[in-house]
C-alpha cells in the first residue's frame, strides 16, 4: 500500500497497558495515532501482538516491533515517533475470592501491629505525662488519668489517619492524592523502570 509523503502518521506510545490473557493487542491499544484525521480508526484495529501463556504477567512492547509492523504495511509512510519507546503491558487473570481467614488474620495483624506502634512511639515522647502536665497547667489539679484530654486526642488520631490517607474504607474524601498513594505511584515507576531496564540486558544476551 502506498501513500502520499507529505502525510506523515503521528503515533505515541501508552505509557502502560493492562490486558487479559490470552488477548490479542492491536495498534490502537498500543498507540495514540494521528493520521489526516480518516485513517486512525482503520490503524488502531491492527493486530501487533497475541499474549501467550508463557509470557508471564508482563509482556514488553518496542517501539520497533509496531515501526516494523507499519512498515510492512505501509512502506513509504513518514513516521513521526513522540513519548516513549517502550511499553509495559500488564497480563490480568481471575482475580481468586480471598478466604475469610486469611483477611481476618492480615487485618488483625495490621491491626496490633499499628497499636504496638502508636503505643511505642507514646511511650518513647511519655505522652502520659504530657497530658498530665497540660491538664495541671489547665485546670491546677494533679490527675494521673486526664480523660478530659485522652479522648479528644485518642479521636483525633483516628480522625487524623482518615484525612492524612484520604480514604473512608473504598471511598476518597477529595480528589487530592494522599502520601500513600504518591508513594504507590514512585514505587510503580520505579518498578516499571527496572522492568524495561531488565528486558532490554536480557535482549542484549540473546543477541549476544
């Protein structure tokens, strides 16, 4: 098939690509495409990839397996290559349902091992004799137990763990990310980098 030159195709890479087993990854999956505004629709349903059962959970994609794919098809296309030049493609299977037991022991263990934690770290500060010494200072009585000030502050935790993590079980206060989830999303880069570093010394050792 030829075409005019002077209509180069335009064509992005995803930055990531999620995907079930067995599925079969076409250019449009891939790739942003531009085209002279009629041909897109046409380039994105070219199949470039069939996942198999022994690629694992994560299959790469280069930017010269869809170059040599559009070549063969199209050989006097101008290619205009932007973002990145390579793709990680996430293979998804059926999620098991989690045995009751096992979520109820993983939450108990968070669940002591947070306590122990705030527990430590009060006893590291002597929180106790904080709030004995500011209920003095308040009130000019000695207390060992100033529930007055132990409940508000023991709410206030609670209530300070929701809003620093945004999230009321599944459900976020606002669209503003919380530290979890920036931290979440620099480990996921950075392992995506790993990734795409790994795969291409592994190529360079077949080539080799």
């Amino acid at each position: 098939m030829r075409v005019e030159e002077n209509q180069p195709l335009f064509l992005r890479l995803r930055k990531r690509l999620t995907v079930r087993e067995n599925a079969l990854i076409t250019l449009g999956d891939l790739c942003q495409l531009y085209w002279d505004g009629q041909r897109e629709e046409t380039l994105a349903k070219i199949p470039v990839y069939k996942v198999r059962p022994e690629d694992g959970d994560l299959v790469i994609v280069d930017i010269m397996q869809i170059i040599k794919k559009l070549r063969t098809m199209y050989p006097d296309v101008v290619l205009e290559v932007q973002g990145a030049s390579q793709l990680i493609v996430e293979v998804t299977r059926p999620r098991k349902r989690p045995h009751l037991i096992a979520v109820v022991l993983v939450w108990l263990l968070l669940f002591v091992g947070s306590g122990l934690a705030i527990m430590n770290f009060h006893a590291d500060v002597s929180m106790p004799q904080v709030h004995q010494r500011i209920y003095y200072l308040i009130t000019g009585e000695q207390d060992a137990h100033p529930m007055l000030l132990q409940i508000p502050y023991s709410i206030g935790i609670g209530l300070g763990m929701v809003l620093f993590f945004n999230h009321i079980f599944r459900k976020k206060i606002n669209e503003e990310p919380s530290p979890l989830d920036v931290e979440m999303f620099l480990y996921q880069q950075n392992l995506d980098q790993y990734y795409l570093q790994h795969e291409n010394k592994e190529n360079e050792k077949d080539k080799s």
